[in-house]
C-alpha cells in the first residue's frame, strides 16, 4: 500500500458532517470519491496503484455504472485491457443490455469499486457478471470503508488501495 497516496485520497477526499452513505448507514466521515476521481494527479496515481493489483491471467476490466466508470477508465488505459460497465439495470432501448462494453463470456474480470463501505453495490455487479458467463477473479477497490470483509465473505478475492476504518 502506497501511504503517501492514500494519505493524498483521504486528505483530498475526507469530510466530516453527517451523511446518508448508499447502503443507508450514517456516518459522521464521507469519502467523497468524486474529488479524488477528477484531480488528473490523484487519478493516475491510483490507476497505477489498482493496475499493479491486477492478477496474472485478468485479460478485461469491469466497473459497476457511476463514479466507479472514471476509475475503470483510467485502469484500462494504464493496463490496456478492455473495459465494461453493469449497469444497475438493463437498457430498456437499443440493445437492452445490463452490461455495456466488452466483457464476453469466459472473461476473467477484475471488478473494480471506488469506494466500499458495505460491499452491496460491487457484489451485485459481480453477480450480474457471473449470470452473463463471466468469472470475477478479482475485486479492487480504492478505498474500503469495511465492505471488503462482506465480499471476502462471498467468496470474492478482494485487494484495496486503501483500507479505511469503517462508517461511524
């Protein structure tokens, strides 16, 4: 683990108040991913870290839809693999596709989340995958608040940029 980087992501990112996460749980801390996803600086940096985190025989990348897309992106042009994205529910025009971009049956995925407090959002993605005949070899977030444990749990391989204390 970068510290130096992760210190950057916090310091860039952390925020204090009282917020509604997406799981539902409140906290007291916020990791606004967003502010470290736009900074051209703090995102190259943490392509380079996630890319480095990628397992031997990953041939695609995939994100869930959201922020998460702008960390894919970056991935896929640091490691030059191809890159999808799951949507939280399937197109009801053009193709109707629940996942968009390139990830055929028999890839082996790295999944890749932002920022994890409960793991919900990337597990349901990673379940999509696996219905449209993908393997998730492994899941990588950039910061996790706790939700690595709950993918652990699944049966998931997870690594992180940063590992956090949890939302409180």
């Amino acid at each position: 683990m970068n510290q130096e980087l992760v210190q950057r992501m916090i310091e860039v990112s952390e925020q204090h108040g009282e917020f509604v996460l997406s799981s539902g749980a409140t906290s007291t801390v916020y990791f606004d991913k967003f502010l470290f996803l736009t900074r051209p600086d703090l995102l190259r940096d943490v392509a380079k870290e996630v890319a480095a985190l990628i397992p031997e025989g990953v041939d695609h990348l995939a994100s869930p839809e959201g922020a998460a897309m702008l960390l894919v992106a970056a991935v896929s042009l640091e490691a030059g693999l191809p890159t999808a994205i799951v949507r939280k529910q399937a197109k009801e025009y053009g193709t109707k596709a629940q996942v968009e971009g390139y990830a055929p049956r028999g890839a082996r995925v790295a999944l890749l989340e932002d920022v994890v407090t409960t793991g919900g959002q990337v597990l349901r993605a990673a379940k999509i995958l696996e219905e449209q005949g993908v393997t998730v070899e492994i899941i990588i977030l950039a910061l996790d608040r706790g939700g690595a444990d709950a993918l652990r749990e699944a049966g998931y391989r997870v690594a992180t940029v940063a590992a956090l204390r949890p939302a409180g």
